[in-house]
C-alpha cells in the first residue's frame, strides 16, 4: 500500500523525499517497509510495505509511528484506484477530505483529526 505514487529510480526517489524523514520497518534483519513524512505539513507522503510482510500489521505500525511523529491532524494521499490501502486508511479512521482529479492520475486526500482508540 501506498500514501503516494512509488518513485521509479533510485535518484526519483532521493529528489521527491528532500527534507523528509524516513522510518523503516526491520522484520528478522529484513526490509518490510518504510514510510516518509513532511513535517511542515503535517503529511504522509509515503508508506511502503514489501508485498512478503503485507497483512502482518507492518504497515498499521508504521502508520501509527508516523502520526506519533506529526500529531493529529495529519493527512495523506492514495491513489484512487487504490481500494487496498483506501480500506486500510479507512480501518484506522481517516477520513476522505478530497478526491483529486487534476493531472496524473486521479487521488484521494485523507485526514486523521484524532488518534483512534
């Protein structure tokens, strides 16, 4: 699942996360994800799970780690063909502020105004 569209190379990947901190998930000495925020905003920008640790709670404590980073609210785009991760987002209480048509592909702008119990 993802919070914004995977950068296709390396270089892609270091030019659109200037700025941002980046967490990793770590699974018996493994690589299972990572997500990155933009403090300033208060925003999500990715969340990455590897396809091999999906569905073992990866991404929910990743996504929980980075709203204890940036306090609520915060918010974060999906892509709109993306019901996978729309339905996690939603399990965890975001909510859609906006569904985005503009150029590139089409998006939904969530926000988590409180931390769910």
């Amino acid at each position: 699942m993802s919070a914004g569209a995977a950068a296709g190379e390396p270089q892609d990947f270091i030019e659109q996360t200037v700025g941002e901190d980046i967490f990793l998930a770590m699974v018996d000495g493994k690589a299972a994800g990572f997500v990155s925020i933009w403090r300033p905003e208060s925003f999500i920008h990715f969340l990455v799970v590897d396809k091999t640790f999906r569905r073992r709670g990866v991404g929910s404590d990743l996504l929980r780690h980075a709203v204890g980073q940036l306090g609520t609210p915060v918010e974060l785009k999906c892509e709109a063909h993306n019901r996978a991760a729309q339905a996690f987002y939603e399990r965890h209480g975001w909510q859609i502020v906006e569904r985005i048509d503009n150029a590139g592909p089409p998006h939904i702008l969530y926000r988590l105004n409180t931390v769910c119990a």
